[in-house]
C-alpha cells in the first residue's frame, strides 16, 4: 500500500476562514475538556482510598470509569444535546480530536520523555481532519469538505493517477488555510534492490553532505543569511506591548518569515536528494542520532540545514520514489579508518580536516574519506566486492573536484524559483 500526502493553499474567503476559526476554536475546546476530564480521574487516584490529598483535587467515585476513548466519545454524542455548538462541526472531525487526545496520552504512558499532555492553546490547536470523504470530492481547482461543501484551492500540482483521496487534513499556517491530501493506492511495489553504482554520504559540519565521489556539498545556511532581519524583528516585538494589535502583525510577520525559510529549505533539500539520486543506484548513509546531535556543540548548523529531515525523511523517500536502494550502516569510527587501505589511523580533534594515513600515507579530505568508508561498509552489507578505486564514476567533468574544493551544485536556484517549487514533494510534516 502506498500513501502519499499533497499540500495545496485554500483560497482565502473571508466567510470560509471564519468557519475554519470556528471549527478550530470548536475542536480546541473539545480536546481540553476531555484532557481535563482524564487529568482530574488520575489525579483522584493519587492519594490512598482512606486520605486524603493535600492539594484540593476533585472527588470521582471509586468506581468511575477512566474517561478513556471509547467513554468520551459516547460522552461527547451526550453532550451535543446539551451543548448545540458542537453540532456545527462535523461529528467525525470531533472524533478524530477525541483521538488525538487518546493517542497523546497513550503516547506519554509509553514513553514519559515525551512529557505529559498539556491543555492546547491557540497556537498550539491548528488542524483538523475529515477522516472520510465523500464520492467524487475532487475537482480541478476545488475540492469538497464533507457537511462544508465546495472550497477552491490552489492547484499548484496535478493529484496523482490511480490513487485515491483518504482524508483531508486542514491546517492553519502563518500564510493562511492549507489543505493536506491523503492519497493512497492498495498497489503493491516491491522494495527497490541493490543496484551497480554505490554512494556513500557522510554529513559534514563545514560541508553539508560529502559523497564518496569526492563532491563537498556547501551548507545553505538560509536561516542564517536572514537572521539579522529576524533579529531586527524580534527586537521590534519586544517595543510593542504584549497582546496589542501592532503586537500582533509583528508576530504574524515572522511566523510568515520563518514559514518562508522553512519552504525554501525544504525545496533545496528536495532538489539535493533527487541529484544525489540521478548519480548512484544504491544510497549508503551513516545512522546518527541527529536529535541529540543538534542540541550539542553543533546546535545551529546542523539545525539551520535540516541534515537530521534529509538523511531520515527526504532521502529515504527521494530513492524509494525514484527506485534507489537505501540504507544506513554503522556509523563508528567512520573518521578514524583510512578509505585507501582500511586501517585505523586514531582519533582527529574537530577542526582537524584533512585525513592522512600513516601507514600509506593516503592524504585526503577528512569528510570525504569518511563518506568512502560508509560505502564500503555499504557495499558489504549488501554483499558487494568492495571496488578499490572508483571506476564507477558517472558524473562529467563539471562534478569531478579536487579535494577540498566546496561546490555549489547547479540545481541550486534562486530564491524565487524555489519559492515557486516549494512543497512539490508529496511527504507530510514541516
Ligand atoms: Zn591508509
């Protein structure tokens, strides 16, 4: 089964984003209240049945059910005669919010690091889903919400062929309503296999990525280029009083900026996997734990060019649509060995960048001879006779660079053609 996600922008009408405001301002409310509901039956069980708490907590019978999905949502079909508000959204979307909730507390029980459930404010409540469409919901330029009706929206790609729409999934950005289409196809596709060429790819601190074709792919760095006009931003913020309206179109205007960035960062990150994808049959990376990579000494590097998302969202889904065989390998001592004759050369201090081996005296970019290691390491996982030199090599001339040399590559494109592109990719998440 395949599942794709597309994104396309709704065509603001005044009336209709008064309506999604409601349906959000609705769905809010309805999450905190059963959160409250679950917060206040575990906290009654905190003390033991004959004392009683030294905080004030409410008193639920000893025999109260744990308002667990199921209860809450009978609960919630109760409470809609009561409360006839809740009858203008659609009784699915409440549901699916019921559901969220349960999985944010099943969720915490199973993994505490998570942090316990908190009530949601505004800015923490942005989306909806119908979790069921109805029969022909899709249409050039439109589509139609169930118990809403027709919506236009920009169609700023083609929906694919041979799928079928799942669920809509609204959200509200700093740019406006944007709609999230589950696609999906109950086609089979074999898992791709390995093929002839190798790329190994090691992620760099100067350089983004080094591949094993001795190619230094230079950082982006948007965030950073654009951080003094967030800067000045945020130092205007802090002159406005909290919460005026002045305040607010600050706010908006740099939730806008950050939104930019991140569109441009992705389109970049897009365009790299599907040139790393053009040159090689199999993808070899290294397995890093980039989360806690990024809140270490490499904070705002590895942060601003979004290696963690590349390497273990974008790139896995870049060769799976394009056919490539991708895997992780070891990551240990990836520095350490010599690409040239395999052995272990000792520990290099940070800003040490070139590799030279003692015992062959091998001298080479430190970045790149990592990056051979982990097709090496690759090429024997999969079972491949590891090929001494690169007599695999498919990029002409205008790729081949000498060691050390930092290339931009040619799909890097200005800022209005990646804004143009952004988010043509169909993969979920910011
Ligand atoms: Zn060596």
């Amino acid at each position: 089964m395949i599942k794709f996600t597309y994104r396309y922008k709704i065509k603001p009408t005044k009336q209709l984003f008064k309506q999604f405001d409601q349906y959000l301002d609705i769905c809010r409310s309805v999450y905190n209240y059963g959160h409250s509901e679950r917060k206040a039956w575990l906290e009654s069980r905190k003390s033991k049945i004959d004392r009683c708490s030294i905080v004030s907590e409410y008193i639920i019978a000893a025999d109260a059910a744990f308002p667990s999905y199921k209860n809450q949502a009978k609960a919630l079909t109760e409470a809609k005669k009561k409360f006839p508000h809740l009858k203008l959204v659609n009784a699915q979307c409440l549901q699916q919010v019921l559901k969220r909730l349960d999985k944010a507390w099943t969720d915490f029980f199973k993994v505490p690091e998570r942090g316990f459930p908190r009530f949601r404010s505004k800015n923490r409540f942005r989306s909806f889903i119908f979790p069921q469409l109805g029969k022909n919901c899709l249409d050039i330029g439109r589509v139609k919400l169930p118990s809403i009706g027709w919506i236009g929206i920009r169609q700023s790609r083609d929906y694919p062929t041979g799928f079928t729409p799942k669920q809509f999934q609204i959200v509200r950005r700093a740019t406006g309503y944007h709609l999230m289409i589950v696609f999906q196809s109950s086609e089979v596709v074999p898992e791709p296999i390995p093929g002839k060429i190798s790329l190994g790819l090691d992620a760099g601190i100067k350089s983004f990525v080094a591949t094993s074709f001795e190619e230094l792919i230079k950082s982006p760095k948007f965030l950073r280029s654009k951080l003094r006009k967030l800067k000045l931003l945020q130092r205007r913020l802090k002159k406005k009083t909290k919460g005026s309206n002045n305040w607010l179109k600050l706010q908006n205007k740099i939730a806008k900026f950050n939104e930019k960035v991140a569109n441009t960062r992705r389109d970049w990150l897009f365009k790299l996997a599907h040139y790393l994808c053009e040159q090689a049959d199999n993808i070899f990376v290294e397995d890093i734990n980039f989360k806690s990579w990024s809140r270490g000494l490499f904070a705002l590097s590895s942060l601003d060019s979004g290696i963690g998302g590349f390497i273990n969202e974008i790139l896995p889904f870049v060769c799976w649509k394009r056919g490539r065989f991708y895997l992780k390998v070891d990551k240990n001592f990836t520095s350490q060995e010599c690409s040239n004759c395999g052995q272990r050369t000792g520990k290099k201090t940070l800003n040490q960048r070139l590799h030279i081996c003692q015992f062959c005296n091998h001298t080479e970019s430190r970045d790149t001879n990592s990056a051979k290691i982990i097709m090496q390491r690759g090429q024997r996982a999969v079972g491949h006779t590891v090929q001494e030199k690169r007599d695999n090599a498919v990029l002409d001339g205008a790729f081949k660079h000498l060691n050390l040399v930092q290339v931009s590559a040619p799909w890097l494109s200005p800022m209005s053609d990646c804004r143009k592109k952004a988010c043509r990719d169909g993969l979920t998440g910011a």
